[in-house]
C-alpha cells in the first residue's frame, strides 16, 4: 500500500540519519566516534540510569553511547547488555555480517540469546563465525533471514549442540528452501526424541499468539522449533491450532482438526480463529479478519473499513482518515 510505503521510506531515512552517525558505532572507527560526540564537562550521568542501561532494546543502547563518555563507557565496557542481542525495526535493514560480529564481541563468549528478525544481510559464513565464539547460546531466531540457507542453520546449531546442550529453541520461519530432511536433522541434533517431540507438538500454538509473542518469552513446554510439517499440504511451515469454540470441541473428540499451516487454512489477525468461506470482510491493510473482529475494530467514514491492530499506526498518516467505533455483537 501507498500509506505503508510512505511509513518504511521515513524509517529508512531516519536509520540512515541519525543511526549513521552514531548509533551503529562497532563499525567506525574510534578516532570517527569522538568526532560525532560533543565533549560538554557537565558532570556524570546519574548512577540510576546505568542500572536502566541494560533493559534498554539495542536501537536506543547504541544511541546511549553517543551521549557522553561515561554512557559510552559504560554501554561498551558492561557485558550485561550484550548477553542478549535482538534486532529489529529499523536495525535490521542495515544489520551486516560486519556488525553483527562486532557487536556479539561485547559478550566475551557469553552471548545468551541472538535474535535476528527479517536481518537479510546475514550469511551463513557470518552466523557461524558468531556461533563458534559463543558456544553458550540457548536461543536462536533468524526469522525471515533470507540471507541464510537451510545447511548453514544447520551447521550453526550443530556447533551448538556438539559439546552444550544449552540451545532450547530456534525460530527459522521463513528462511527459504527449508525441507523435511532439514527439519528431521535439526530435530535430531536438539536431542529431541519421538515421545519427547509427540509431547511437545501436543502443546497449542495459535496465529494471533505467534504475531505477538515476545521474543524473551521462553517457555519450557513451547516447540523447540517453530516449524513442522504440515498436515494437510505437507510442506515445512508453521502449523497454527484454532481457538474456535466449534474447533476445540472437534479436537477434543479426536474429530478432523482444524489445524494447518497458514496457507491451508486462513486465519484472524486479531484473535487467530479459523476464517470461513463467506466469512473475512474487506480491511485496509492485507489481512484478514473474522466477523466478530470486524464488527469490533474502528472503521472508517470513508470507506467502511478497519485496520487490524497490527496496522493500527498507518491510520494516523493517513490525511483526513476518521474513525467510528464498530457496533460489537450483543
């Protein structure tokens, strides 16, 4: 759509503003970060707001550093921030073997958690030379890396495995050409064994869960991997239950279940149930919403219809957009 293009072109203009010029510091030289940095003597940062320094998402602690020396200091210098690494909006765009490697060197070895959300720039060679260096990692997500390859995931979590067994789950939606061969080899190599693995893929995962679902969030009855093969198209994707009430009563029953990757059977943006023939009704945004959540999301007096809570924000840059509360179903 035009709205959205408008909002990923701002993004991409503020990340190559303000985030070039000193947020990604691992890749400029030292002599090129004083210049970005005006020295002002006006005494240290107060002592509160180091113990806040690692809670902070990785956009905002790089560009702590460029506040004053002593944030510098502290941002580069503490290993506590760096054991876990997540990037996201609007880090990932510009994300690179480069700086990935050189920001997971401030773990010294005890990265925890490398999370890359949609970072195309990776490569297999770059994930492998992070995952050598950090043998303790027990969290993996490369959703959406399009630069990485079903073999080079499996080399990575191979190394992981072959000497630790801290690596709890990994998240490879996404990542092209990935097989049934693939997922086995995965599987084997977490250890996981049939009765293990039966138990496991019991435990529910729903679409509006999996939107949401924070990335820190582990759980220990959670998949160790998001992918399985699904039932009715037999293709590796990720395969959603349905909260339906109709659904749950089938499953209970060992009925048909109304389960399947999303491709198979649509489902709700806002709530994940399964979407019928002549149920989905016309949104702004590309997805699909059940009737229930049409009726109850904000419509607009133009056109009649809803943004899904996940495109909520492109309303706002939309000139002359009004909303008008949805009548919700008695």
């Amino acid at each position: 759509m035009k709205n959205s293009h408008i909002v990923e072109n701002k993004e991409h203009e503020a990340v190559n503003g303000s985030m070039l010029r000193g947020a990604v510091l691992p890749s400029l030289g030292h002599s090129q970060k004083e210049l970005t940095i005006q020295e002002v003597e006006r005494g240290p940062p107060h002592e509160a707001l180091l113990l806040v320094l690692a809670y902070l998402p990785l956009f905002e602690l790089l560009n702590m550093s460029e506040v004053c020396r002593s944030l510098r200091d502290a941002v580069d210098k503490d290993v506590l921030q760096w054991l876990d690494i997540i990037v996201e909006k609007p880090l990932n765009m510009l994300f690179s073997d480069e700086i990935m490697i050189k920001l997971t060197s401030k773990a010294n070895g005890r990265l925890r958690t490398l999370a890359l959300m949609s970072c195309t720039k990776i490569t297999d060679d770059g994930l492998q030379q992070v995952i050598e260096k950090n043998p303790l990692i027990n969290r993996l997500y490369l959703p959406a890396c399009t630069g990485l390859t079903p073999e080079g995931i499996m080399r990575a979590v191979k190394t992981l495995t072959e000497h630790y067994q801290a690596l709890k789950c990994v998240r490879i939606n996404g990542v092209y050409n990935m097989k049934k061969e693939h997922l086995e080899t995965l599987s084997s190599y977490l250890q996981m064994n049939p009765a293990k693995m039966e138990g496991q893929m019991q435990q529910l995962c729903f679409f509006h869960d999996h939107r949401n679902i924070s990335v820190l969030r582990v759980e220990e009855s959670y998949r160790p991997i998001d992918l399985e093969i699904c039932p009715r198209c037999n293709e590796v994707r990720m395969v959603f239950d349905c909260p339906r009430e109709t659904c749950k009563k089938k499953r209970e029953r060992a009925m048909a279940e109304c389960r399947g990757c999303y491709f198979c059977i649509p489902r709700c943006e806002e709530c994940g149930k399964c979407i019928e023939v002549e149920e989905p009704g016309e949104v702004v945004c590309a997805d699909v919403l059940c009737s229930d959540c049409w009726l109850q999301l904000p419509k607009c007096n133009f056109c009649n219809r809803p943004y899904c809570s996940r495109h909520a924000n492109l309303q706002h840059s939309t000139s002359g957009y009004r909303m008008m509360k949805g009548h919700k179903k008695a």
